[in-house]
C-alpha cells in the first residue's frame, strides 16, 4: 500500500491529486460518503480553504511538512509564502541547511530558526565537511586543510526577516556576524560557543545589538568572540527581560550597575565575565523587578565574598539588606 501511494512512475498530476485528497482529509475530517449533503458540504467547504484560512492552518505544521504540501498545486505554494509559522526549524546537519537554502523562497516568513551544533565532518551526513574560508580570525591551518569541504554561509539568515528567535550554537559558520543584526521583529537571540576558539572565530560588539530593536532575551555563553561594553544594552533598555552573558572574556571594563534602571529586567547572569561593580550600591529604585541576579566574583559582594574579620559581617548584611 505504501508503495503504490508512493509510486514513483506515477504520473505527476494523479500524485499531487492523491497527495491533495490526503491532506484535505486530515484537515476536515472524516466525510459520511452515504449522506450526499454531507459529502457536497465537504467540497465546497474545502474549496473554500483559501487566504488567510490556509494560512493560519498551514502556520502550525512542521516546516518540513509545509515543503511537501507546496506540490498540491499552485494556490498552496503561493500561500505558504504568505503564512508565518511558529514552530521551530533546527540545522543540524547538511541536510537541513540545504532544506534551509531551499526555504529562503519558499517559506520566507519563518520566525524561529536554531542551528545547533553544525557538525564540523559531514561525510556521513552526505556532504564533505565545513569549509573555513571567511570570518574575522579563520584558523588558517583548517582553511588548506579543508579547501574542497562545504561552506555555510551564516548570510543565508538574513533572508527571514520576520525571524521572532534566533539561535546559534557551536555552529562553525562561515561569513561576519553583522550580517545577523538586523532584524526589526526579533525577540530572542542566543550565541553560544565551545572554549574552541575556530568555532567562535566572528567577532562582533555589544553595540550591534541596537539593531534589534525588539529584543527581549540576550544569552551568550562562552563566546570569546563578542567584545564591547555592558553600556551598549542601554539601547535596548526599554526592552529587554533577560540578559545573560557568561564566561565572555572579552566583554570587560563594564559595571554591572550600568543596567540598573532597565524596567523589565527579570534575569542578569554575568558570571565569568570581566565586570566590576559593588552590590552594596543597589539602591531601593534599581532592579525594580529583578528575580535572578548572578555576578562574578569581579563585583564586590557578587560570587563568594571573604570577609576579612567577622567584625565585617554585620556591617555588610546592613549595607545590602
């Protein structure tokens, strides 16, 4: 059965009207073939599943499963251009960034992608493994090695403009980072690399941030590649819910008390990274709704603090509570 619904010598059309029968089936229901009414009600409501009724539908598929549904005929691919879709498309592997490549026409309108850990070898994945060619600092030894290898061009996301959420996780990329700070309707944006510098080799500042203007969660962990001053978030001060940037050695010479005054600030997680500060100077109108706070042990009071003499103790808890 599932071979002959999967007919490869099939003809073109009898596939997708097959496929088309399917699908309106899963959309609608059952239909009571021994009530004529019943059955005449059930093709005009299905031809009547056009515009903004497909796409809400299509919206809560599975991307993969929306790629499929564009070869039922030309008034479903047009749709899916047209709807956006909440659900999450994961890269990682070749395959997928090749899905990937396929969708910036397809389905523009994307709003939450993850490419998560890209594997650097992808023999097994049928490509030949990532190519490094561009970035900042390439490691020039696996840019010979590597010469013939499949490239992954990190500007392949700017073409998602309506992207809500966007996560890059250990995944060696080729291309600059400024490609991926630009866009209006962002949310969420996690950067998280491994203590292997090749794969964190694009650097980019602080500063770019402003061009996301709707951020409201900022992670980054482990990211030797980000510079810049804590004071650059003061762009997105009236934005943003959630900041953790742990273990960025390069992010230095900031006060965490910079952010005292952002009014949705609910989560601060600064550990290992290079700021100063003394919790001592958190006033009553500073964090006002905070409900997470983790510092280094850079910021006076933040991470294990020794008191000299037990004499101390009590003139600190005074200061803080």
């Amino acid at each position: 059965k599932f071979r002959a619904m999967n007919n490869i010598d099939m003809p073109p059309s009898e596939r997708s009207e097959r496929l088309e029968r399917r699908v309106r089936r899963r959309l609608t229901g059952k239909v009571n073939e021994a009530n004529p009414s019943v059955a005449s009600s059930y093709h005009a409501t299905t031809a009547q599943l056009t515009g903004n009724v497909l796409e809400t539908i299509f919206g809560f598929l599975p991307v993969k499963d929306i790629l499929r549904l564009r070869r039922v005929c030309s008034d479903w691919k047009e749709t899916t251009k047209q709807a956006f879709f909440p659900s999450e498309f994961q890269v990682t592997n070749v395959y997928d960034f090749w899905t990937l490549e396929t969708m910036t026409a397809a389905l523009p309108n994307l709003q939450h992608l993850t490419i998560l850990g890209l594997p650097e070898r992808e023999e097994r994945f049928g490509g030949r493994g990532q190519i490094y060619a561009d970035g900042d600092h390439p490691h020039e030894g696996l840019v010979d090695e590597t010469a013939d290898c499949t490239t992954h061009d990190i500007g392949i996301i700017t073409n998602f403009q309506h992207l809500r959420s966007l996560a890059i996780i250990e995944a060696p990329l080729n291309g600059r980072y400024p490609a991926i700070f630009n866009f209006p309707l962002l949310e969420k944006l996690t950067i998280n690399d491994s203590f292997d510098d090749v794969a964190g080799y694009h650097s980019w500042n602080l500063a770019w941030l402003e061009g996301l203007p709707m951020l409201r969660e900022l992670e980054c962990r482990l990211n030797h590649a980000m510079f810049g001053n804590l004071s650059s978030l003061r762009a997105l001060k009236d934005t943003l819910e959630k900041v953790v940037i742990s273990g960025c050695r390069h992010v230095h010479g900031s006060n965490f008390m910079d952010l005292a005054d952002f009014p949705r600030l609910k989560i601060l997680d600064l550990r290992s990274t290079d700021v100063y500060g003394d919790i001592r100077n958190i006033g009553a109108n500073d964090f006002k709704v905070l409900e997470e706070l983790f510092l280094p042990r850079t910021v006076y009071g933040g991470s294990r603090y020794e008191f000299q003499s037990i004499a101390e103790v009590s003139v600190f808890m005074a200061q803080i509570c």
